[in-house]
C-alpha cells in the first residue's frame, strides 16, 4: 500500500472554526478557541498519522484587512502557505457570505493544487438551509469540493479525512508517526495563558496584548514558569492587574490550571505585566514575539 503525505492550509475569516475543526481533527487541543474572532495569530502545524497517511494542517490566521503592523505579519503567514502546501482547505460555515480578503483567495483559488471547502456548522441549522449554503458556495468556487462538516459534533470529519487523503500526493513521513505538532511546550503554554486573557478581559486588552515565556524550568515534581504579559498602555496594564490585583490572580489560577492539565504535572506560575508602547507596530519585537515567515 503506497502512503501519502502533504500539507494541508486551513484559510478562512475569523470565527468560523477553523481552530475547533483542527482540535476535532486531531483528537486534541493545540489552538486556542474563544468566541472572539482573530483568537489564532500565529501559524500552527497541527499533524494527523494514519496507517497509510500523514496530513500537515497548518493553521492560519483567520484573513483580515491589516490596520497594523501586527496584522500584516499574520496575514504573511497566510500567503506563504501559497507556496508549500500540497491542498488547501478553505474553511466557512453556514453563516457567511464570502472571504474578507479576495484578493489573496483569487491568488490561492488560481494555484494549480487540489481544493477543497469545507462547511461548517451545520449542526446549527436543518437540511434546507446547508444546501442553500452549498449552492452559494459552488457558485463562487465552481468545481471544488464542498464538504458539510461540524466541527463541535464530528459530522462528516473522516469524510473530509478520505478527500484530503485522496488529494495529497504519495510520498514518505515528514514526521515520527507520534509528532502531533512542530510547536514545543513554552509556545503552548503562552497560547494558554493568551486564550485566558481573550476570555478574561473585554475586548481592548486581547488585542493589545502579548504574552512571551520568559523561563521555562522542569524540576522533579514541578515546573517553574515566569511569563511577560506585554500591552501598550499604563491604563491597560491596571485593568490587567485589577484592583487589588484581583483580576491577574484570577488569570494567573485559571491559566495555571490549564498548564497544569497540559503538561500533566504541577506548575507554579508567574506573570508580570510589562508596558511597550506600540508594539505592534515594533519591528523587532514583533520578531522577538515570532511574527516572522
């Protein structure tokens, strides 16, 4: 039996699911989901092993229209998967009408590489209504494949699985068969502690904010974890730490539990809240952060 192996890009608008979709996909968490759009900022390999098979997915950022420098390192994330992935799967649900960015699904919809669409959702509306989404969709993308999914349920994944798997082309692991992601363990934790924070603070704080491990040490029974809670503004860093410090108490235990079941052993964790103008307009930081292709 021959095996295959590509690389899969999920490209879609925010808060359509394509960080659940993976999740469900692959059996486990590795991206954060909130219900607040732009949660995925960086890209993230997520890798599904089967007996004859090994699917990359990388998961993009979800397209916008930049407004600042930030968004444009996110959204270069999403154009260079033009170049090394082997298919992409668009990603939309019920719900949406088109992609924020044309432009750049013009670019990916003319490449020479197999397509596909995958709906999702469904388990939100009845039949009617998916087949009136599935019509639209085959007006704009005339000759993909278009798959009804539901990422929260299942609903027809290992049918989106056979397409991709009949899409990619034959060729040796790029990974061990046990490797479920490129990413190491302090990306991950970060992650945590980013999603805590969308989930925590209104909508100002998640996008001004970065977080960045600063030491990572495994010792026998614990792990010790100093973070950087980076924003831009002195006010935004008091609604951070709330009063009292109530509020960065609340996200140190609710992020701490998270890593704790992450990395299955205890944790002690320290955040600290740090002021940088701007910096999401900064070069160099948005290269110290990883925002670089």
């Amino acid at each position: 039996m021959s095996f295959k192996s590509g690389f899969v890009s999920l490209i879609g608008n925010p808060n359509v699911g394509k960080s659940t979709l993976l999740n469900a996909l692959l059996g486990q968490k590795l991206s954060i989901i909130t219900p607040k759009p732009q949660t995925t900022r960086h890209r993230i390999h997520g890798i599904l092993n089967g007996d004859n098979y090994q699917i990359v997915f990388s998961d993009l950022p979800g397209l916008v229209k930049p407004a600042y420098k930030l968004q444009e390192k996110m959204m270069n994330f999403v154009r260079s998967s033009l170049n090394d992935s082997d298919l992409f799967l668009f990603m939309t649900d019920i719900y949406e009408t088109g992609f924020h960015d044309e432009k750049l699904i013009a670019s990916v919809s003319s490449a020479g590489k197999p397509k596909i669409l995958a709906l999702n959702k469904t388990d939100t509306c009845d039949e009617k209504k998916t087949e009136e989404r599935i019509i639209h969709w085959k007006n704009i993308f005339p000759g993909v494949m278009i798959i009804p999914v539901s990422a929260r349920t299942g609903y027809n994944l290992n049918v989106l699985v056979g397409e991709i798997v009949k899409n990619i082309p034959e060729s040796p692991a790029y990974y061990p068969d046990d490797t479920v992601t490129d990413r190491n363990e302090r990306f991950f934790v970060s992650e945590i502690i980013r999603e805590k924070i969308l989930l925590q603070y209104r909508q100002e704080i998640p996008y001004s904010s970065e977080v960045q491990v600063e030491e990572f040490e495994e010792k026998e029974k614990i792990t010790l974890i100093h973070a950087s809670l980076i924003v831009m503004r002195e006010s935004q860093k008091m609604i951070i730490l709330g009063k009292k410090g109530e509020a960065i108490r609340k996200l140190g235990i609710t992020a701490r539990e998270e890593i704790e079941k992450f990395l299955r052993k205890k944790v002690f964790l320290d955040i600290r809240v740090e002021v940088k103008k701007e910096w999401r307009e900064d070069e160099r930081l948005l290269k110290k952060f990883g925002y670089c292709t």
